[in-house]
C-alpha cells in the first residue's frame, strides 16, 4: 500500500510540474519571450534561449518587469534561465519586499508575523545565503534581526527535497562536518541520524541542523500541488524534529502567501 501511495504521489507530481511547464510556455509566448532553449539538447518553450550572457537573459526576461535586477546574485543556478527556476521565483517573490540595500520593509514584516515570526524592519536580508558552515550550502533566502535567523528552503516544480550520493564524497563529509554539528544530541532532532539516514534525507537534515536554538527558524516554502515535497516534508517534521522545535520547521505553500491579483501569481500558480 505505502509504494503505491507513493508511485500514485510521483505521478501526480510529474502531472502538476508538466502542466506548470506548458503554463509557462503560454505565460512565455503571450509575454513574447525568447523561448526554445536547450535542455539535453532537445528545445523547450518553457526555457529561455541563451544568445547572449546568461545573467543578461534571466535579467531581461525572468525578473519580472517591476523587480529591482540589481540585487540579483552572479550566483545563478544551473536553470536560472528556466521559466520554473526556484531561485527566480524565490527573487520575484521577495525583492520587492526589501529596500535596494537588501533590508526588510513592512509588508515582508507582516508576511512572517502570520507565521509567528518577529522580525524587525530593517533587518538583513541576503539571496543565496551561506552560513559558512563548511559544507557549501546556500539557502535560497535568509533574514537574519538581532538573534532571530530565518532560513528558506524554496521549492517550485522540482521532486521534492534532494538525497545525496552515498559515496566517499558525502559520507566524508558527514564525518568532518555534520557530525560535529550533530553533537552528542541535535536540538532540534528526536534523534541524530547515522550517516546513511542523513544522506537518504540530505537535504532535509542539512537544513534542519540550522535550527541549533529558539531563535532559529527554518522555513520549507512549496506549492500546494507539489505533493512529494509535502508528503516528504510533513513525514520529517512528524519523524525528526522535537515537539518543542516544531513550530521552528515551518511548512508555508506558495499559494498562501501570492497576491492572486499580481504578475507573479499569473506566472507562476494561475
């Protein structure tokens, strides 16, 4: 029963991200964008095509019109030209919620308040975040007010939250880095995980070590459809994080918190 559940729950998943695709070659044509990039070298509608500088294109044409570009880090992922590129999303979402020097403004105040977080206005905000914790990790956003440090992990139409390959690479890794931070006991984990249940789980755990106090919080920010992310993220909170660090691991779906009435909203979730 718990593998059909699952194979049902990839297929549902793989519909939503090809429908979310075919979405953004509409919202692409309508929009005139220079679609018909390459992915293994077959042409897609859905990525744009690189005739020129790769930061150049993403900023002329997967920033929204209205969102200050200049922000926006050399750091681009792999598929930051994809019209379903998270990163992009995550930056369309949140800059015009900062001042042009990266600080909070009301409305990303109140956004987080809903959710039980106190941040101030004013607070530093960075994009492609890394703690230097040793491990190369870089959160999609990160606010951090006085104590108060605000981790994103942002998902769109990927299948859910990555493992990592159990080879030297990784399981080294685990030895030299995640186990110091594991310590003796985690905070905020029922229980520290071995090393092959930490990379089953890799990216999960590496963003739930952050969470060291009360004044840590990591936020998992996905579509509603995106039902493997759900699925695989309500199973580790249930599973892996304390009942007393729980409402520190929050859950958020993008159709929340998008204003229906906004171009982001029609190019992303319409």
């Amino acid at each position: 029963m718990e593998l059909n559940k699952q194979l049902k729950t990839q297929n549902t998943m793989k519909n939503y991200a090809h429908n979310r695709k075919e979405h953004l070659a509409e919202y692409a044509k309508n929009n005139k964008l220079p679609i018909g990039g390459t992915y293994n070298g077959r042409p897609y509608e859905h990525i744009l095509k690189l005739d020129k500088n790769k930061i150049d294109i993403v900023k002329d044409f997967n920033i929204l019109k209205d969102v200050n570009k200049d922000m926006l880090t050399e750091k681009l992922h792999r598929f930051a030209h994809h019209l379903n590129s998270s990163q992009i999303l995550c930056y369309n979402f949140f800059m015009p919620m900062l001042t042009d020097k990266g600080k909070a403004c009301k409305q990303l105040v109140k956004l987080l308040a809903n959710y039980g977080i106190k941040i101030e206005e004013g607070a530093e905000c960075k994009f492609e975040y890394n703690d230097n914790l040793g491990d190369n990790t870089e959160f999609d956003f990160h606010i951090k007010s006085g104590n108060i440090e605000v981790f994103f992990e942002i998902k769109y139409t990927e299948d859910g939250f990555g493992r990592a390959k159990k080879d030297e690479k990784h399981k080294t890794k685990f030895d030299t880095i995640y186990k110091k931070e594991l310590g003796d006991k985690h905070n905020a984990l029922q229980t520290n995980p071995n090393c092959e249940e930490f990379l089953n789980k890799y990216q999960l755990y590496r963003n739930a070590i952050r969470i060291k106090d009360k004044n840590k919080y990591l936020i998992l920010l996905y579509p509603k459809h995106n039902e493997v992310a759900d699925s695989q993220a309500q199973k580790f909170i249930e599973e892996k994080i304390n009942k007393e660090f729980r409402d520190k691991v929050k859950i958020i779906y993008w159709e929340d918190i998008a204003d229906k009435d906004t171009e982001l909203y029609r190019k992303y979730f319409k």
